[in-house]
C-alpha cells in the first residue's frame, strides 16, 4: 500500500466502499425478502401478525407456504380414481365411506352411529348418517372460527374451537337444530395461529387438550406451548405436559391410560430437519423440549438458550421431517389381524416446508406400553403424485365398531373406510 500513489489509494478505497455498500445494501434487500418476526414483545401478542409463516424464515426455503385444497372437494370420479391409487398391505381394503364433507378433520362417533366430523378452515361441523345404505352428510353447526377438534360422550357432542369448548346436549336427537350449546370451558387464548384444537377423552370422562404458540418458533406465552387436561363437568383444567410444539392428534393407551400424541416440529431449518414426533406423557409436567430442542436431540439453532437436549423428555419415535402427523388411535378392533391389537395408527397430512413433499399416508406404529423399542412402517400411501402434488391429506382416524377404520381427509373433502378380509 505504501508504493502506490495517493491517487490509486483513493480509487481503490472508493472501490472497496462500493463494494461494501453493494453488499450490504444486498443483503438488507435478502433480509427484507425474508419473514421474520420478534416475539418478545408486549405488541407481538397483543397484536400477533395475521399469517402464521412465524419465526425465521431461511433463503433455502423462501417462498414455501402451505398449499390450497380445492374448494369444493374431490368429486366422486376423482375419489374413485384415487382409490385405486392407494396402497395397502395384502388383505386390506379402501374404500369411500363419505364424500362432501369439506376440509374434513377430526371425527367421533355418537351412541347411535352418527359420524360427527369437525372443520379446518369453513367453520363447519358435520353430521353422517346411514339412510338406506347412502351415507348423507349434513352440515349441522355453521360460522365457527376453526372446529377442528370434536368428542361425544354421555349422549353429548362436544366442539372446540379457538378459545371455547362447547357441549351439545342430545345432539343424535337434536341434528337438526343443535342450537347454541354451553360453553363448558373457555381459558384459553385466541389465536388462531397453530389454535385448532384435538379432543382426545380419557376414561374419567376428562378431555387431553393440546395449546400449541401461535408461530413457528420462540419463547411462547405461558398459557401456551402445553397439553391440558380439561373436565367438560366442571370446567377444571390441569397443565399435564410442557414444551410442546404443535400437537394436533392423541389418544389414550387403552393398556395403560398414558396420554400419546403426535406434534409437528418447526420449520424453516431445512427439508430433511427436524423431525416431527411422537410422544408419550410418563408423569405430569414433563416438559418434550420446544423451543430449546427438537426431535429429542437437536438443539435450536436461536432458541437453545444454553439448554441441553438431555434435560427434556425424547419421542418414542421420530417420524420424519414435516410429514405433520395429526390425528392418531390405538387399535382396539377385532377385524384386522391379531398382530395390530393395540398398535398405533397415524395420519400424515403431509409437508408443506418441504421442497419434495412427503407423508399424506398412514402410519402404523408398534410399541410396547413403556414406548421403548418402538417401530414404525407405512400403513396406506398413495395420496402424493410427484414432488408436490396432493391428490389427499389424511387429518383424522377414528375405529369403527366393525373394526374398520374411517379416515378424514380435509383435502379431498372425504372419509375413507379401510376394511380387512382374508
């Protein structure tokens, strides 16, 4: 530098300041491009940002978001075709049980077979009935937020929706006017955000209810990020697991009464990290790890905070990376095979924050009453064409008393029946 001129210093050094000011006034422009939001503020959850793309977002996945179903369902042509589509295990059966029962979600049965069936995103709640051997669905609730998850009990339907669960007083009788039902618990928050809810009732009558933060990652409120357990009676409520991300789907293990349920781990790392996971609640309060660490042994990148993953309860299974595992049973019929007594079957809606789109399938796990040594393999697939393309988005499983199952897929707007015969 000391043998140039004063000349050359002062056009390398404004070369360089241009340089530097392209890069930076480059990156600020990606930085802006990016979604990314701060959750540590009052003004974040008084006023929380309307999409729900919340939390860091990385340029590998810029402009991922999650897919539009068709508004009015597949058609009955489409529904036909696709179950041909479908691949099962030798001896198992698909077929459509239902059809137009739009952005279908989670579903329970009435004492008299009425197939109650929750709504994502329409508002809706439905009822199916047998007429003469012709499944007629009727939409019986109307202008909910989002009534994702639903129970019966006692002659009662019961509805939960963003901040309210809502009972239903003999709801078989009255299908055709519900009315406005009781709110029976209410403490909890509104946002809708990662708020659509799952009922998953015990044997003392008590609802296991899953609160999940309404972004992607950070430092949730303390009403939120945890599984209650919620008596429909009195309007008690017990916090029974902590550091839970997204949970959507649980059921009680009919050989213990554990609490098991799935959960959708963060996006924005990357297509193939973290893994979404399966869980089971061994003794209250225990705490699954978000937002410090996911899939049992990663820490977050940002929100680690000096954690270490051993310090959190690990999943039974990890189930991989955002095939968004939803609604779940334990098997408990007597018409498939004796191997899957008690085995847990999962529906996978399948990825968005991924650029090769896997799940929408169900899942079949085999696990013993303590969680260990717990296997998996796919059960039914078929409902992905090619990198992205959606054909169905299993939500929902539920048994029937035959010992089938019934399956609800908000996507196609449909229930399905598998069947097994030998």
């Amino acid at each position: 530098m000391k043998s140039m001129t004063g000349r050359s210093v002062v056009a390398c050094a404004a070369i360089l300041a241009t340089a530097i000011g392209m890069a930076s006034l480059n990156q600020a422009s990606a930085q802006q491009k990016l979604k990314s939001y701060k959750s540590d503020t009052k003004e974040f959850w008084t006023n929380p940002p309307d999409d729900w793309f919340l939390g860091d977002e990385t340029e590998a996945q810029k402009g991922l978001a999650p897919p539009s179903g068709p508004p009015t369902g597949a058609s009955d042509a489409e529904l036909a075709a696709m179950m041909k589509k479908i691949k099962l295990p030798p001896g198992f059966k698909i077929e459509v049980y239902a059809s137009g029962v739009l952005a279908a979600r989670q579903m329970a049965w009435g004492d008299k077979g009425t197939l109650f069936v929750g709504s994502f995103g329409l508002g809706n709640v439905y009822a199916i009935t047998d007429k003469g051997g012709k499944k007629e669905v009727k939409t019986v609730i109307k202008g909910m937020k989002m009534p994702t998850g639903i129970a019966f009990q006692d002659g009662a339907l019961y509805v939960i929706d963003i901040n309210k669960l809502i009972k239903y007083e003999n709801a078989e009788a009255n299908i055709d006017k519900l009315g406005d039902g009781k709110v029976v618990y209410d403490d909890m928050p509104s946002f809708a955000a990662h708020g659509w809810k799952y009922l998953a009732p015990d044997k003392d009558g008590w609802f296991y209810v899953p609160f999940g933060p309404p972004f992607n990652i950070g430092i949730p409120p303390t009403s939120l990020s945890q599984i209650r357990r919620v008596d429909p009676k009195t309007g008690n409520a017990e916090i029974v697991a902590l550091g839970v991300r997204n949970s959507v789907g649980g059921d009680v293990d009919p050989r213990t009464g554990k609490y098991w349920f799935t959960e959708n781990a963060r996006d924005w790392i990357s297509d193939d990290m973290p893994s979404d996971k399966l869980n089971m609640i061994s003794k209250l309060g225990e705490h699954f790890g978000y937002p410090h660490c996911h899939q049992g042994d990663m820490p977050d990148p940002k929100f680690a905070m000096g954690h270490k993953c051993s310090e959190f309860t690990p999943p039974v299974l990890n189930l991989g990376a955002h095939v968004a595992p939803l609604g779940m049973k334990f098997y408990t019929g007597n018409m498939f095979p004796a191997e899957y007594k008690n085995n847990i079957f999962i529906a996978e809606h399948g990825s968005w924050n991924r650029h090769k789109y896997q799940g929408a399938r169900i899942k079949r796990v085999i696990a013993g009453p303590d969680g260990k040594n717990a296997k998996q393999e796919i059960f039914a697939s078929g409902w992905i064409e090619g990198d992205q393309g959606y054909l169905g988005r299993p939500a929902d499983i539920v048994l029937a008393k035959d010992g089938s199952l019934l399956i609800a897929d908000d996507w196609a707007g449909a229930i399905y029946r598998i069947s097994y015969a030998k």
